[in-house]
C-alpha cells in the first residue's frame, strides 16, 4: 500500500481542563481510511507564560476520557513557559491506529499552536 504524505495543525485549543483529548491535526481519522498514521514530526508551542506543561499523545478517539488509560498513551513532551518544542521520530517509530490525539497538564496550547506531520500506510 502506498504511503499518503499528510502535514497539518490543531483546530481546537488543549488546554490542562478536565481529561478529554484534541486531534493533533484536523481532519485526520486514520480508522475511516483503513490506515495507520505514522508521525514523524510534532512542533508544539505553550502558549502560557507562566506554565510547564506535559503535552501527552494518545492513540484513541478524540474528546475521549483519558485519566484511567495509559495504554492508549505514546508518549509525553515536556514544554516550558512560552516555549516552543520540536521533535522528530524515525520511520515507523510513531504508529496511531485509532487517531494522533493529544492532552496537556498545565499551560495552553493555542489553535494552530500544534503543526504535525507524517504519513499513512
């Protein structure tokens, strides 16, 4: 199966208020595609000045209750006060089957605040 090249950003802000998750780029939806999303590439920014914020990401639907799974969790970033983070996985490294849906602790991260990119396969 080819591979499908998809960049993209957050529509909705995911700010640390209660544990419900944001699509980390709008519109993706792997299980409707019959595909898996690989990430290869996540630029967040902490739109608080004054809070670090874990930035968690999940491999579930969106809006879905995080706060009694972690087997759905892949991994976590830790992002300072009014800073900005990249990072960069290997190939394959980063599979979500479900979705690339993300949480954070503390801080804000703003609409277009996350830019994702990656593929499906």
């Amino acid at each position: 199966m080819a591979r499908i090249y998809v960049s993209g950003i957050n529509e909705e802000a995911i700010v640390a208020i209660g544990t419900d998750v944001r699509k980390v780029i709008a519109d993706l939806d792997p299980t409707t595609d019959g595909r898996i999303f690989y990430l290869t590439q996540l630029i967040v920014a902490n739109e608080s000045l004054t809070a670090m914020g874990q930035f968690e990401l999940w491999d579930q639907a969106e809006a879905t209750d995080v706060s009694d799974n972690d087997t759905t969790c892949r991994g976590s970033i830790l992002i300072g006060p009014g800073d900005t983070v990249q990072v960069n996985w290997r190939d394959g490294q980063m599979p979500f089957v479900t979705n690339c849906v993300a949480s954070i602790t503390a801080g804000t991260v703003g609409i277009g605040s996350v830019q994702a990119s990656g593929y499906l396969a």
